[in-house]
C-alpha cells in the first residue's frame, strides 16, 4: 500500500471504521464489485468498492485501483437496520 494511501485511509476515516468494524480478509457471499461508497462524510470511493452479503452479514472492502486493496469492513446488524430503507429506495430508483 503506498504512502498515500495510508494517508487518504488515516485522514479519510477508512482506518477508523476498518478498526471499529473488522471484517474477513477475503470475505465470502454473494458480491457486487465496482460500487460507490462515503466513509463518515469525508472520503468517498467511486466505482471501486465491493460489497459482500454472507449469512453472517454485510462486508465492505474498498478497492481502489494502483492503491492494494483495503481491509474489508463488517457492517453491523443495528447499521444495516437504520439503512436498508434507504438502500431500498434507492434500488428502486436506480442511479
């Protein structure tokens, strides 16, 4: 991983929430690749994150290209609660 990488992760707020919410290295499910994703409203990754569903939840694992991939994150169960409503809507709307 390069330097700025570590540094976009650390002021972005990807560390923190990676630390909060460990996740498997390679987590296991069904998998959406290149999607968006905002980290505490301040770093956003476009078009490079996956988002993986396992029976024993949701993962997160941004991807960006020439940076290594990133640790993934576990979404807690409370957290996928309070969002799915708005993941619903927009799945129905679409982008």
């Amino acid at each position: 991983m390069s330097i700025f990488t570590r540094a976009f992760n650390k002021f972005g707020g990807y560390d923190e929430f990676s630390d909060r919410f460990p996740g498997a290295t390679k987590p296991e499910g069904t998998r959406w690749d290149h999607q968006c994703v905002e980290f505490g409203g301040t770093m956003r990754y476009d078009w490079c994150t996956t988002l993986s569903v396992a029976r024993s939840g949701l993962y997160v694992q941004a991807r960006p290209p020439a940076r290594g991939v990133q640790a993934a994150m576990f979404v807690p169960q409370p957290v996928w609660d309070a969002a799915g409503p708005l993941w619903q809507a927009a799945w129905q709307t679409g982008p």
